[in-house]
C-alpha cells in the first residue's frame, strides 16, 4: 500500500472481505491498432515509450477509477508477466530495472488517488517461463528455483506489495516459482489455471497441486487464486469431489476470470474474441463470494472496463446487502 500507511499486505488480506481485481491489460492492448506488444517482453517495456506508456496508463486508470467509484479495494498487478531477465536481455534492455520501473509506473499512478490509494495493493507480476498454456514447456522444480529468482528479487526490491507468479500451467514450475517467492520475504500468491475435471493444465488435481507446495515451502503462499478460467470452469473444479476438497477451498481465495467458457486449447486457437455480456459476467463472478467465500475477484481475457464496472456494482450491492443496507 501506499508510503505512510502502516498496514501490511497480510493484513490489508485478511481485514478485506472482498478485493476487486483489475480485468485484461495485455489482451486490451493486444486489440488496440496503436500498440505494438514486444516478442520478448509483451507489454512491459511499454513504459519507455510515450504511446505505450500513454495506453497502459489509461487502462490502468480506468480499474483504479471503477475501484474508487465503489469504494472497493483494489489489486493491480505490474506488468511484468513476461519480465524475467532472460527477456529482458533478448529485448536489448539488459541493465535496465524494468521490474522496478513498471513497479513505480503504477505506484505513481495509485499514489495520485489520494485517501483511495491506501485501498489499492500492487502486486509483482511473474510467470512462468515458457507457454503458459502448454504444460510440457513447464521447468522442473529445481531449474525453475534459479531461473526465477532473479525477477522475484528484483520485484521484492523495487517495493511492491506481495508478488504473484499467474497462469501456471504445471506444478513442477510452480514449486520452484514459490520457493523462489518465498525466498524474497515478501507474501506471495501462486495462481494456476484449471481444467472442469478439478486438475491443473498437467493433470496434477488441485488438491494435490496446493498440498504438495504447502508441504515443500517455508514459508507457504499466503493463499492461491486461479486465473484465465471462466468461472462456470473455476466453480467446476472447485467442487470436484475427488480432485478437489475442502482444504482447497479454503487455500484458494480467487478468481481472476475470463468470459469465455472455452478450454485454453480453444481460447489460444480462436481469431476473434469472444466474450460475455458484462451483467452476466459480473452476476457468474460475485456468485462465487456467495456461494464458495471468494475473496479476490477480478477480471482476465475477455474483460474490459465494463466487465470490471458490472463486477464492483454486484460486489457493492452484496456488500450493502450484507449489512442490510439495501
């Protein structure tokens, strides 16, 4: 959070019933004319150039604004998914903290809100190496330790609020993506995307996944979420009777969801987008805090600031509900 409050993330977590989570930022910028997305580095390196910058900074602003409007708090995510230092080289920007400049890019912009801002936790984005749709590009545990601890550490440095390594496909990366997280100091998060069946992307059940890295890592994540998931797909899995379990559901606390109910395999082959009416997305997503105690709820591919404006009206009128409000 921002400079002179003194909460920590952990306890920002734990004392918010519901966080709003910003929807699509690169697949947003991906379908704009204007843009051009790195080979290597996606949209991280928009920042060095004023038309990116320009273009990330009024997507951001629109999830901050939509936050402030409902008085929501609000997690935003640096746009570092495909920023480790491998890349970062292959881009010619080797040399430059592109890590903590998106981090201080987006703190700039949050820090501008003023009392809202305190509501607002960023988080440093990684990923996993490869195809994040593919598990068989997936690192083995050990390797992916050493690769990915070079961007956790300079995530960790540049401030940001926890750290969370997104759309994992297969466990053996995200063990060694967390013991690398861990090793920062900083709360972190892992978030997989899941198969209806209960599993990850690798086959690995859910319940298998979250306890083996429970299990293998000191300190432990501080909770999971899922993402690129549809959340007809998500509450699927969730209630699976032998891949999942109540453990799970209680380690998992979010969705970040698409609108497209397709299989990752389908999502990567369609040439259009294809997307969902915001008032039934807002409506499927705000199902999950009801139904399953969901707690971070956002937005992946598909949305946009409308999916997100819908999204934080539900949890508002949820939220008024509870307290008899309304």
């Amino acid at each position: 959070m921002t400079t002179g409050t003194k909460m920590s993330f952990k306890d920002f977590f734990a004392s918010s019933p519901v966080i709003l989570g910003e929807g699509a930022v690169i697949e947003r910028l991906r379908r704009s004319d204007d843009i051009q997305l790195d080979e290597y580095l996606v949209n991280a390196a928009l920042i060095y150039q004023e038309k990116g910058r320009s273009a990330l900074e009024f997507i951001c602003r629109q999830y901050l604004e939509i936050g402030q409007r409902y008085n929501l708090p609000l997690l935003l995510s640096t746009p570092t998914w495909r920023a480790g230092r491998d890349r970062i080289e292959a881009a010619g920007l080797a040399g430059r903290d592109l890590n903590g400049d998106n981090f201080r890019f987006l703190a700039k912009l949050r820090d501008s809100y003023g009392d809202y801002a305190r509501q607002v936790a960023i988080c440093g984005l990684m990923s996993c190496r490869g195809d994040a749709y593919n598990p068989a590009e997936a690192m083995d545990a050990a390797a992916a330790t050493g690769f990915h601890a070079w961007q956790a550490d300079a995530l960790a440095a540049s401030g940001v609020d926890f750290l969370l390594a997104s759309t994992l496909p297969a466990l053996s990366e995200a063990i060694g993506l967390a013991r690398a997280q861990a090793a920062t100091g900083l709360p972190y998060m892992i978030s997989f995307v899941v198969r209806p069946e209960g599993t990850l992307l690798d086959g690995t059940p859910l319940n298998e996944a979250i306890s083996s890295i429970d299990a293998a890592i000191t300190p432990r994540p501080l909770a999971y979420l899922i993402n690129c998931t549809h959340a007809s797909i998500f509450r699927s899995a969730l209630l699976h009777g032998s891949n999942s379990s109540a453990p799970v559901r209680e380690r998992v606390v979010g969705l970040l969801a698409n609108t497209a109910s397709l299989s990752p395999e389908e999502l990567d082959a369609s040439a259009e987008l294809v997307e969902e009416a915001p008032e039934t997305f807002g409506r499927s997503v705000v199902a999950l805090h009801r139904e399953l105690g969901m707690k971070i709820l956002g937005g992946c591919c598909g949305t946009d600031e409308r999916h997100i404006e819908r999204l934080a009206h539900e949890l508002s009128d949820n939220r008024q509900k509870a307290m008899g409000l309304s």
